[in-house]
C-alpha cells in the first residue's frame, strides 16, 4: 500500500482523467471570465445599426467616433480628474492616518488603546454602504453636500478601520527595542515615527495603497449620495448616466464602458502581483 | 521623576496627536451616522431641515413593524438572503476548487489562470451591471442567437412541409401542419385559418419564394423574448449569475494565497510516505484553510447584504420590484417618492442586525465545528 497511486498504469490514467478535467474546467471558466470583456471592449468599435445584426463578430466597420462621442457625453473629461483627486486623497489620507495611529496603538502603551483600536475593529464589521441614508442627512446638516470635502471625508473614513487595523498589527511586529532604544537615545516619538517606522511600514503602506486606490475608483454607492454636481462627480457615476435612455445607443454605451474599464485594466496588467497579494492580506473580517 | 513625567506627557501628546485625528473621522463617518440612524428610525422626520425646521418626533418602533408587514420587505431580504447563499456556497467552493487546481499544479502557467479569473473584481462595479444589462437585453445577443438559431429552423420546417420553390404543397393538411408550427395562437390570426393562409401563399409570384418563407416565418415565429429577466420566480438567477462571475475569483486569491503558507515539505513526505491527493486534501489542505474558509465566509456575508451598486445597476431592482434587495429598497424608500427616512434606516438597521447575526453563527459554527487550525 505504500506505492504511490501514480505508479500504476491505472494510476496514471486516473492522473491523466484528473488533468484533461482540471484544464477543461480552468479553460471554460477563463472563457466566460473573460469573452464577456472582449466582446464589450469589440463591440464598442461597432456603430449601433452594425451592433444590431451583427453582434458577436469583430466589427466590418471600425468606428472610433464611439469613444469621442461616450468621452463628450459623458463629460469624462471632468471626471477622470476627480476620480483622480478622489482616489490619491483618499489613499493618501488613509495611509497617512493609519501608520500613524498604528504606531500609537502598538507601541506609544495607553490605557486608551483598547478602547479606541477597539473600536475601529468593530468598524471592520460594519460596511458604510448601510449608512448611506444617515450620512447623506449628516452632510446636508453639516452644509458639506456637494463638496469634494464631504466625498474625501467619507472615503478616508470607510478606508481607516481596515487600514488602521492592518497598521496596527504590522507595526506591532517590528521590534520594540528599536523603538525602546531611540528612546533611551532621546528621541521623542514624532522622530521615531518619522525615522524608524514610516520607513519600516512601507509594505503595509503598499497594500492600502492597492486596497484604497481599487476601493475607491471603482467606489458608487456613497458619491452617489454625495454630489449631484456634475464637477464633482466620478468616472462611475459618469457611466452610470450610460444607463438607461442611452441604453439602446449600443456603440456610445460600449464606449463608455470600455472607457470606464481601461484604467483599472491596466492598474492590474501593470501590478498584478501586488494587486493580489494586497487584496487577500486586506480581506480580513471579524 | 521630573524626568520621567516629562517623558510621559511627551507620549500622551504623541499619542493623541497620532490617534486623534483618525478616532475623528471614524466617528464622524461611522460612528455618528449609526447613531443617527438609531434615532431616525425611531422618529417621524420626513426630509427638510433637521434642526430649526418642522419639529420631528420620536415615535417609538413604528417603522421597523411597517418594515416587516410590507411583503416587498420579505421579497428584498430573501433576494438578499439567495445572494448570500450563492457566495457561501457558489463562490466559496469554485474558489477553492480553482486554488487547488493551480495550487497543485494540476495545470501549468499558474498565475496566468490566477490573473484572468480575478480581472472582473478590478472593474468597476457600475461596469460590470451594465455589461451585463445589455448581454441579457431582449434585444441583446443572447435574444439575437436564440431568435437566429430558432428561425434557421422555422425555415427549414416551412420547406419540409410546403415543398421547394415551384412545387408548393398546398393540401388542407400541408397549411394545418404550417398552422400547427406557428403555435397554438397561430389560427387566431385568421378568420378561416386554413383557406386564408392557401390564399395568402398562393398570392406570392412563384419566383418569390424566399420573400415568401420570410413573410410566414415573421408572420408565425412567436419571436424568442430572454423572459428571464421578468418572469418573477427566475428574475433573480442572472443576477446571482453575475455575482458569481464577478466575485469567484476574490476566493480564488484568498485560498490560493493561504494555500501558498502551507509548509510544501508537509506535503511532499506526506506523499511519500503514500498519501494520495485525497489524503492530503482531508488531513492536510482543508485543516490549513479552515481559518480563510470562516474569514471568506464572514466576508461573503457581509459583502452579500451590504451590496447595493450592482444590482443598482443590473436590474435597478425591476421588474417591478421582483430584484430588489434591502440596500435598494432602502435607497428607494429615502430617495424616490416621498423622502421616508424613518423607514429607510429601520431597514439599515434590520440590515447591520442580520449581518452581524450571520457573522456570529458563522463564528460559533466555526468554534464548536472547526478549530483544528492555529
């Protein structure tokens, strides 16, 4: 019994069945993970009148005015800068906010410390999409409605309880010496801070980075309730107005798409790894 | 001691100066709009100024028993409940499934499968409904080859019982069989269905038989409609759909991520010493992972009941109604119509209540079931 099961000719044929299935099921799920995408990205070269006889072909006609007339439409260009400025303040504000209240709670001791990691932990739990109706009546009750202020606000509040805990457990990590024997050298806090763990912390930094900048972009639920301007408003509320009226104008609606996928596309061609080592280190609840 | 006091009054202003500004954002955005929702949903206040307006009231548990006496309450929470039963037990397991295959190296160029199976969780979410708005469309591709394929075979009947061009058939059983292919409602259509549809036939010049199978096939084919959004014991299966094709890949990366922790060397003498791919799946895999197993769970969970642009943007909660979860009719409460805030938050709150229930069976499922992890 203690040869191996592949040493045996049935052995291998069970191994050989084993393979060809586990291919034929990564294959047909790559597939209907990607053909979808394709198709989107093709038919948004189509005109309309083409989309409709001709739909799961490559275009016989390229039209790029698609894109010109979805980037006009959709006044893009106002909201790629504001994803922008949503997105870096955001991940900025959670990083900065979160190292920093990391080290205090991991290594400044305080009988606070419980009380308030304590309660950013619970924060985990708790997903701002359900408080949406509260926070849209507090921004309009504090006059910040329609402000870049109020979407920042919101967004470096959702991105601290998850950041501040990841923060925390990593800075806990580094040696307590290191920061014992600056001080015995003198050195106040703020200069360990500044010189020993904000250096230290730049992987954990990384990973709110990915967690924040993908959070964010991508993020409808809350600026939807938060601005109505159109200055103000973010690439997926731009493609939101797509819906709807404009869903029978398939060749503009595919553009709009395409264009709302592009970015992100290329943030995860060019950093998958870190991508998807960020996401599963980030996935922590309860 | 001077010293020393120096010292931890150095500390406290570094700490608080560090921690502060983060605590008060956290109660601004989450803390106070938890209590506030507390008090809204315990309250008459019906939109207009909060403080120095139309005076509000308390009023008591009203709105969470309006919430539960309204069937559409029922109908959001178990459309919920379906999507947090299609991450549980839909994403969770193809995850797994995916990260052994690739964790195994059952197939080769590991992150390339990894890669692909993850794109649709870096697209934006208002995307992915959208793209799917329109593949499930009736007038979008799937309607398109269903209707091509089902008239390829019209075509083809018609022929088979009518004859080629120039030797029609036009015997009374000829027209009743062409009758019977255009359904049951097909003799509605005329008056004396078997004369009227000989005279209609015969009416075409002989060299246009082609408009001629054209004509009857637009007259009779009960055109093909994807029901599946309407129909309302269905309308939920091409949203679940969706959020299965978005989300796998998520639980993907997690297994595959804790997976890679496990000491390969355990493994490998495990084989050895002849454990088969069962037995190391059962004493060894699946022991490693019970921890990431009740993690996605509780992620899974969460993420099911507090989802709201997909669906938002998939279906908006339509057909009439049939799609909604409780984030839409929550939004839909406070934002379309008659501004209920109460009734809204009372629903936000059931919301977080359940959710956190969830969370609490999975972990006590999880204490008496589970454990053998660190």
């Amino acid at each position: 019994m203690s040869e191996r099961l592949e040493t045996t000719a049935l052995g291998r044929l069970g191994a050989g069945f084993a393979k060809a299935l586990a291919y034929a099921v990564m294959v047909i799920f790559a597939i209907m993970t990607i053909y979808p995408l394709f198709w989107l990205a093709m038919n948004s070269f189509k005109s309309t009148r083409e989309f409709q006889v001709n739909m799961l072909g490559l275009p016989h006609v390229w039209v790029f005015d698609n894109f010109k007339m979805a980037w006009d439409f959709g006044e893009f260009g106002k909201l790629f800068p504001n994803s922008i400025i949503y997105t870096a303040g955001a991940t900025l504000g959670v990083i900065a906010l979160s190292v920093l209240a990391g080290f205090a709670f991991a290594k400044i001791p305080s009988r606070a410390t419980k009380w308030l990691y304590g309660s950013f932990i619970v924060g985990i739990l708790l997903t701002l999409n359900s408080l949406m109706i509260p926070l849209f009546i507090e921004v309009n009750v504090l006059g910040i409605y329609n402000t870049r202020f109020a979407v920042l606000l919101v967004y470096i509040g959702a991105g601290l309880p998850i950041g501040i805990y990841l923060a925390t457990e990593y800075i806990k990590a580094i040696p307590t010496a290191l920061v014992e024997s600056a001080r015995i050298d003198g050195a106040g806090y703020f200069r360990i801070f500044w010189r020993i763990i904000l250096p230290m912390s730049v992987p954990v930094a990384t990973t709110l980075a990915i967690l924040n900048i993908t959070g964010t972009w991508n993020e409808f639920a809350l600026i939807n309730i938060l601005v109505s301007k159109t200055e103000l408003k973010s690439l997926p509320l731009g493609i939101y107005k797509f819906s709807g009226s404009l869903s029978t104008d398939y060749g503009k609606q595919f553009a709009a798409l395409t264009i709302g996928m592009a970015p992100m596309l290329l943030f995860y061609v060019a950093f998958r790894k870190q991508i998807t080592k960020g996401v599963s280190a980030g996935a922590v609840k309860g | 001691m001077t010293g020393a006091k120096r010292i931890d009054r150095e500390a406290g202003r570094a700490y608080w100066f560090m921690s502060l500004p983060a605590f008060v954002i956290y109660i601004v955005v989450m803390a106070f709009p938890i209590g506030l929702s507390i008090v809204l949903s315990l309250s008459d206040y019906s939109g207009g100024k909060m403080f120095g307006g139309e005076a509000w009231h308390i009023v008591g548990f009203d709105h969470y028993l309006r919430a539960i006496q309204d069937p559409w309450f029922w109908n959001a929470l178990k459309n919920n409940f379906y999507i947090v039963l299609i991450s549980v037990f839909g994403q969770l397991p193809l995850g797994f499934i995916f990260a052994y295959i690739i964790y195994r190296r059952i197939v080769k160029w590991p992150g390339f499968w990894q890669g692909i199976l993850y794109v649709p969780n870096i697209i934006s979410i208002i995307v992915v409904g959208l793209l799917w708005q329109s593949i499930f469309s009736p007038s979008g591709p799937i309607a398109q080859v269903v209707n091509d394929l089902s008239t390829n075979r019209f075509h083809q009947q018609l022929v088979a019982i009518i004859g080629s061009q120039g030797h029609l058939n036009l015997s009374d059983s000829a027209i009743q069989a062409v009758l019977k292919l255009g359904g049951p409602d097909a003799p509605n259509m005329f008056a004396n269905p078997i004369p009227d549809l000989r005279g209609m036939i015969q009416a075409y010049p002989s060299n246009q038989y082609g408009v001629l199978i054209t004509d009857l096939t637009n007259l009779l084919l009960q055109k093909w409609t994807p029901t599946f959004l309407n129909k309302p014991n269905i309308a939920m299966l091409p949203v679940l759909f969706v959020i299965l094709w978005m989300y796998t890949g998520m639980y993907l990366i997690l297994f595959l991520a804790n997976m890679q922790k496990i000491d390969t060397q355990v493994i490998e003498s495990a084989r050895i010493d002849g454990a088969n791919e069962g037995q190391v799946m059962r004493h060894i895999i699946l022991p490693a992972l019970s921890g990431t197993m009740v993690n996605s769970a509780i992620l899974a969970i969460s993420g099911s009941l507090s989802s709201f642009a997909l669906i938002f943007a998939l279906t908006g909660g339509g057909p009439s109604r049939i799609t909604e979860i409780l984030s839409i009719y929550m939004y839909n409460s406070a934002f379309l119509g008659q501004h209920d805030f109460p009734l809204a938050n009372a629903i936000a709150l059931i919301t977080v209540i359940i959710s956190m229930l969830l969370i609490v069976v999975t972990k006590v499922f999880e204490s008496r079931y589970g454990g053998k992890e660190d």
